[in-house]
C-alpha cells in the first residue's frame, strides 16, 4: 500500500514557561539549529506533504531571523491563546490553501524534534484507511499509581491499558475541524486533538511509537536530547 498524502499543522503561539528561557522552546538552540527547524525537517523531506501551516503568535520575533522561513511550502498564520485555538487558525489556513474534506491532517508538536522518518511512515500506513484516524502512542513502561485527595496511593492502575499520547496526530480535514470547533463551542477542555475526536463520539486508533519521540518541555529534556544526539551531528 502507498502512502497517503498529508497536510500538516504545527502549532507553536505557546511560551514554553516551564524551561526558564528567554525565548519560546521552540527556539533553543539543539545541535546548531533551532528546535523548531528540527522538527521541520521531517515533513519537509517527506515526499508526500502537500502543504505546512506554522501557527505563531502574532508578535513573533524569532521566525524571521531563521533560514527555514523562507521556504515558500511553510505558511504562517497567527496562533491563539490555547493549542486548540491554535489547530483550528491552522485548519481554516489549509481550507484556503485548498485542503478537502477527506484530507489527511497531521498536527504535530513544535518542541518533538525527535521524530523518526519510520515512525511517520507507520503511522500514515495504518491509518490510510482508517474510518477515523489515530494518533503514535506510546504504552506506559512503569507502574501507575491513583493517588488521593491527601496525597496518598489510592490504587495501582492497571498500565496494559495505559498509552502516553504523542505526536503526529492524524484526522481527515472537516471530522477534525468540526470536533474542535464545537469542543471550543461547548466549554470542553481540550488537550490534544483526539480528545476533540473522542469528545466528539469517534475512537482513535493507537499506533505504537518509539518512546524517544519526546516533546522538550523542561531543561532537562532538551540536554537529554543534546547528548543524544551529540554523535549524530
């Protein structure tokens, strides 16, 4: 089976309070070049794109200074104040660039640079004709505890049905646009975009991943990754 086409969105209007930077994450430097060119590559390489929407904030400063955006296949659209609000300017940004209703749309987080050219590849194989789409996965490694309201163990969960979400996630262009809009109309918290899928009554289809597809969300992340990756480069 072929591969199927993709559009993406990459939402990155966020701050990235939690790494005490001067600057949002995605803009940190990791082996030479910014996070968020790291995380570019992947899509940008991958002979199926059709088109990537950059959601930033409106008063971005850092974007222009990188080589990346001039690339005529990135087009950027101003963010909002949630991930959500972000994805659906994304979306409404793919409509004008000729995205269709049964379109695939991956979103993919601006600080997961790690992504692995096969991991995509899975991803957009088992879910080419998936009646809903799904999203790479990770199931949970440790033992899970539910703690109580006093700060104590009140049960162990049972981990096999325990998955850490990450991303790509991918959804057909109007069942992804439609959960998220009525999700933000509703008042529901939403977290990820298969949250708004399965808000919305649809079930996700989990494909597993490999477990350092890490989004960079503290310091320690992101020296993690630079030894890591110290020999790659």
């Amino acid at each position: 089976m072929s591969l199927p086409a993709f559009w993406l969105v990459i939402p990155a209007a966020g701050i990235g309070s939690r790494m005490r930077a001067d600057r949002p994450k995605q803009y940190l430097q990791l082996a030479g070049r910014s996070i968020l060119e790291h995380t570019l590559d992947c899509f940008l390489e991958h002979p199926q794109l059709k088109g990537l929407v950059l959601c930033l904030a409106a008063d971005d400063p850092w974007w222009p200074l990188l080589p990346a955006a001039a690339d005529p296949r990135i087009h950027r659209v101003a963010g909002g104040a949630e991930r959500a609000d972000s994805v659906l300017s994304g979306l409404l940004q793919l409509g004008e660039l000729g995205a269709q209703a049964d379109d695939w749309v991956l979103v993919h987080d601006a600080a997961r640079p790690n992504l692995a050219r096969s991991d995509l590849d899975q991803l957009l194989l088992e879910l080419a004709d998936d009646p809903v789409g799904g999203l790479l996965a990770v199931p949970a490694r440790d033992t899970l505890k539910r703690a109580g309201a006093d700060g104590r163990v009140a049960e162990t969960v049972d981990r096999s049905l325990i998955w850490q979400a990450y991303t790509p996630q991918m959804f057909r262009y109007a069942a992804l646009h439609r959960a998220l809009a009525d999700a933000l109309v509703a008042g529901v918290a939403i977290t990820d975009e298969a949250s708004a899928l399965e808000w919305a009554g649809q079930a996700p289809k989990l494909v597993e991943g490999r477990a350092d597809n890490l989004k960079i969300t503290r310091p320690e992340d992101l020296e993690w990754l630079r030894q890591r990756w110290a020999s790659k480069f």
